[in-house]
C-alpha cells in the first residue's frame, strides 16, 4: 500500500465514520475537529481492518497520542511495515 | 420558607454545611470502608459491588440532606428510576448531580476527570467501580480501552452510563454547548439515549460555594424528557445531529 492510497483512505474512513470532511493533513483533531479517545478506539479498528491483522495493546497505546492526520498515514505505514 | 426565620438562615446554613459533611466523611470513614474492603476482598464482580455501593453511600447521604435541611424535598420522575440498559445525558447545575444520579441507578458508570483517578482511595474506587477517564491521555490509555472494550456487554445487561455532556456545571442554569462523546459512545454500543433534566440542585449547593443554601422552598427534580433511539448503523444518522436533538430536547424543557 503506498502513502498515497493510506492517505486516501484514511480520509474516507474519516468522512464516513467521523463526520469529518477533508480535514488538514495537519490540523490538531483534537482541537479542531473533536476527535476524541472513542474516535481512536474505532479509528484503530479500521486500522485493523486496513491492515489485515489485529494491532496489539502497546501498538494501540502507542497510537493514542496521535494527533494529525499525517501523524495517522505514519503509523499505519510503520504497522504495515512491521507487518511485511 | 417560613420555617427558618431569615435572621436564622446564615447560622442555619454554617451549621447544617458541618453536619453533612461530618455525616459524608463519618459515615465513610466509620462504615463503608468495610463494604468496600469486603467487596474488594470476597466479591466475585467487584465491579458491581462497588457501584452497589457506591449507590447505597449517596442514597443514604442524601436522605440525611432531606431529613436535616428544612424545605428540601426531591420529586423523581418514576420513569427515570426504571431506566436500563442506556447512555443517559444530563444537565449539570451543581457538584450534587453526579452523586444523585448515583443514588438513584444502582448499575451506573460515568465519565471521570482524569484527575480524579489520581487521587488516593478516591482513584481506587472510582478504577474498581468502573467508571471511565475523560481522555485516554498518558497513565490511563489501557484502563480507557479497556472499559470501552467493555462498555457494549455492561449497557446491554442493564447497566446504565450517565454523562453531562457540556462536560461542566452551568453557572447561570442556560444550557451549554455539548461535547459528542456521550453520543458516540451510544451509537458505538448501540444503546438507546435517555435524556435527563435536573432542576434546583444549584439552589442547594451553589456553586463556588462552600456551604449548602438551606432554608428556602426547594424541591430537586429529576424528569426524563425524552429517548432517542435512532437506528444506528443507518447511513443518515448523523451524531451531531443527534446531539442537537438531545440538546434542543433538553433545552426546551428547562426554558419552558
């Protein structure tokens, strides 16, 4: 998967999850867009579903300070690498 | 009220102010401690233990705040005490209104600041009883995850999450704007919203204030105004838009 289709559909998961339409690559979600610690939880099962594999406890923990979108397409780009 | 003169009231309130909180801390310090210990030792689900108790702590608390404050008295709703199984949002007037709701649903959770659990003994009940962080931030991550992880099973064998959505106490009683978690959550467990109005326990516990305002004609009331169970998993089902429908629900009511 290259960034630019993680980004893509990352940003559909976001439309039609979160209610979030084109956000910026860098807006603080938190800040702007009320993205919350739920929101995470089910973003990371999207993650999941994504990647073809569960994610493990630390890799969640390991997610839940992210804040940006582009901080999202890293980690899922890490966890398909470690993946592969 | 007629019954305590007004010249009286400012005494009144100083005294009876040290009374609850003598009865809060005594009634802890001298018997629920051993519930919880014995909970926390002997019960096979600790968890619901320590909401029971919890439940009977603030039940037993606030009919001693009936009982010693002239012209209080509480109208419930009967409908809210039947309430299971569901996600209920609340107006927050006061720092009383997190313990009512505990005294009236024995299976409840709720949403903590994450301060809280920080506090010693406090922390420990709040953890064993298993109410949820506000934000899954640094020290709690895995304890949020695992309480959403568990949030489906416990809503749907009766267990009730009560959440004040503006996410503080109103300092003139209008409603504020609301936060979405509390809505999130219910569509992410697919649980029905109970929306909840309570009246008057600013009156009694102002806040910013350190003692209760007795003496005057109160009654506390808690109404259920209204259920939104939307279908979920439906692809026009907005949460802000559910949101707002809580929110203009409860609006209406407390402004009617």
């Amino acid at each position: 998967m290259t960034r630019g289709e993680i980004q893509s559909r990352i940003l559909e998961i976001f439309k039609e999850e979160f209610e979030i339409e084109n956000p910026g690559l860098d807006d603080d979600l938190r800040d702007k867009h009320e993205f919350d610690s739920i929101d995470a939880l089910d973003l990371l099962s999207r993650i999941e579903d994504l990647l073809g594999s569960s994610l493990t406890q630390d890799e969640k923990k390991q997610a839940m300070n992210i804040r940006t979108i582009h901080h999202i397409i890293d980690y899922v780009e890490l966890m398909a690498a470690k993946r592969s | 009220m007629r019954a305590c003169f007004s010249h009286m009231k400012p005494v009144a309130d100083v005294i009876i102010t040290l009374m609850i909180w003598t009865y809060y801390f005594l009634s802890y310090l001298l018997l629920f401690w051993v519930w919880y210990a014995g909970a926390f030792l002997f019960s096979s689900n600790r968890e619901t233990a320590f909401q029971r108790i919890n439940h009977c702590y603030y039940r037993a608390f606030f009919s001693f705040v009936r009982a010693i404050v002239p012209g209080l008295a509480f109208n419930i709703d009967k409908d809210v005490l039947s309430i299971r199984s569901s996600v209920i949002v609340c107006n927050h007037l006061s720092y009383l209104d997190p313990i009512l709701l505990i005294s009236l649903f024995e299976r409840h959770k709720t949403i903590v600041k994450n301060v809280f659990f920080k506090v010693p003994i406090f922390g420990w009940i709040l953890r064993t009883a298993g109410y949820l962080p506000a934000i899954a931030s640094e020290g709690l991550v895995s304890l949020m995850m695992e309480r959403m992880n568990g949030l489906r099973g416990y809503l749907a064998s009766d267990g009730n999450l009560f959440v004040f959505p503006e996410g503080t106490r109103s300092r003139d009683g209008s409603l504020g704007r609301f936060n979405e978690g509390a809505f999130k959550i219910a569509k992410r467990c697919d649980a029905p919203i109970q929306v909840l109005s309570i009246k008057n326990t600013d009156r009694l516990f102002p806040p910013d204030s350190f003692l209760f305002n007795t003496c005057i004609d109160n009654t506390i009331e808690v109404k259920l105004i209204g259920t939104i169970g939307p279908d979920y998993q439906g692809k026009d089902v907005s949460i802000s838009e559910v949101k707002e429908k809580a929110r203009s629900l409860l609006n209406n009511s407390l402004t009617s």
